[in-house]
C-alpha cells in the first residue's frame, strides 16, 4: 500500500538513514497494508523550481516495486509537482545504494572527492522525466488530466 508517510515511517526511514526533517520534506511510503511493515520509502527535500532532492530507503525491493512505489513517486515529482529531475546523493562506498539507484533510472553527473568522509568520495545523482523508466506522462480521459496511478484505479 501507497501512502504519505506517518510519523513511524519516518521514524523507520531515519533508523537506516539519518537525515532530518525540513520545512519542505515530503516522503511516501510502500508499507504491508496488514502490519504497517516499511517495504521503502523515498523521501522529497529541498525542491527547486526544476528539480528536487530524493532520498530512497528500501527494506524490500520485491514488494515496493510490486506496490509501484517508483510510479507513485515519479507522478508525484514529474506530474503533479512539474519538476524535470530528481538529484540524488550516494556515498561512494555503498555500492548497493548505487546499484538500485542506476537500476531506476539515475546516472552519475558528478563526484566529489572526499565530499562524504576521508577516503570517500560523494557521488551526485541524476534522474531526468525523460529517463525515468516509470514516469507515465499525465493522460486525457474524459477531459480531465489523470495519472497512470489513477487510472488503473479507476479500471479496477
């Protein structure tokens, strides 16, 4: 199940992933609709006028894709808040967080040496609308603007 984050969301998110809270943070959550259970997350912070900061923390990659958890989030940047590109940052020794990352959609744009502690080196992100393999452009259907989200539930 897809939803904003709650208060345990955040508090799940931030024990593999210490960041705090901004003014302008917003996070939606794939979570086991019967225990609550984190699958992932993605966390939105320090929008631009075209681009936004996302953070990703997945406990079950199987199950948040399956709950389209990457759709959502690219309809919910691209489609409804109008940017062109989601930044992301990675320490460079978490190979892990590079590969899921390089797996939806991102390519590295930059690094900085040393930028995230001695001997590691800060690897800087970049997803484009145009490369996101799960951003579905907003469709017409009945004169009004919907998402691909919306759709298949209004299918169903």
């Amino acid at each position: 199940m897809i939803r904003a984050m709650t208060e345990a969301d955040w508090e799940a998110a931030k024990r593999v992933m210490p960041m705090s809270l901004k003014e302008d943070t917003r996070g939606v959550a794939s979570v086991d609709p019967e225990t609550g259970e984190l699958w992932g997350c993605v966390v939105c912070e320090d929008w631009t006028v075209t681009a936004v900061c996302c953070h990703i923390v997945i406990n079950d990659m199987r199950k948040a894709v399956r709950d389209r958890i990457f759709t959502e989030v690219a309809d919910y940047v691209f489609n409804q808040g109008g940017r062109i590109k989601i930044l992301g940052t990675v320490p460079a020794d978490n190979p892990a967080a590079v590969s899921v990352n390089k797996k939806i959609g991102f390519r590295e744009i930059f690094r900085i040496e040393e930028g995230y502690d001695w001997g590691i080196d800060y690897i800087i992100m970049e997803l484009r609308k145009e490369d996101c393999p799960y951003w579905i452009p907003r469709e017409n259907i009945d004169g009004q603007e919907v998402t691909e989200s919306a759709r298949l539930r209004i299918a169903s």
